[in-house]
C-alpha cells in the first residue's frame, strides 16, 4: 500500500541546479520569468514544482528537436497576464 502526499514534489533551487548542471541564478531565473512554479517553504526557502520542472524541460526539449516549427506555433500563441 503506498501512501499518497497531500503536496506535490519539489525541490531546493540548489538541488535543481546540481541536476541539470546550471547555477542557482539560472533556476531563479526560470522561476522569476515564470517558465517554472516555485514557493517558499515552511522556513521561507524556495521551492521547486517538481511538474511546473517538468512540464518546462519538456518544452526547451522540443524545441531544441524543432525550433522552426516550435518558434511559429509560440508566435500565435497568446499570453494571460
């Protein structure tokens, strides 16, 4: 039997750093542009979204495979701020 968290996986800024080989600065960076969710914790550190992490890597991934057809279909694309 496993047992389900309430709250979805996250990580330290540092720790996202280490595994993908960036600095902390490019992790914040990320969050700061809104290209991934982050929190503070209960002792105000910052957070990671383990899915918002996710759901962005997959994205640099694709467009890395197809960037001309990535950048146009992101070109039509609009924004709610």
């Amino acid at each position: 039997m496993s047992i389900m968290s309430p709250h979805p996986p996250s990580h330290r800024v540092s720790d996202v750093a280490a595994l993908l080989g960036v600095s902390d600065d490019t992790v914040r960076r990320w969050i700061d542009q809104r290209h991934v969710r982050a929190a503070k914790d209960t002792t105000g550190r910052l957070r990671v979204d383990g899915a918002s992490l996710a759901a962005f890597l997959v994205t640099q991934q694709q467009e890395r495979q197809d960037p001309v057809s990535y950048t146009h279909l992101r070109a039509h694309e609009t924004r709610e701020d």
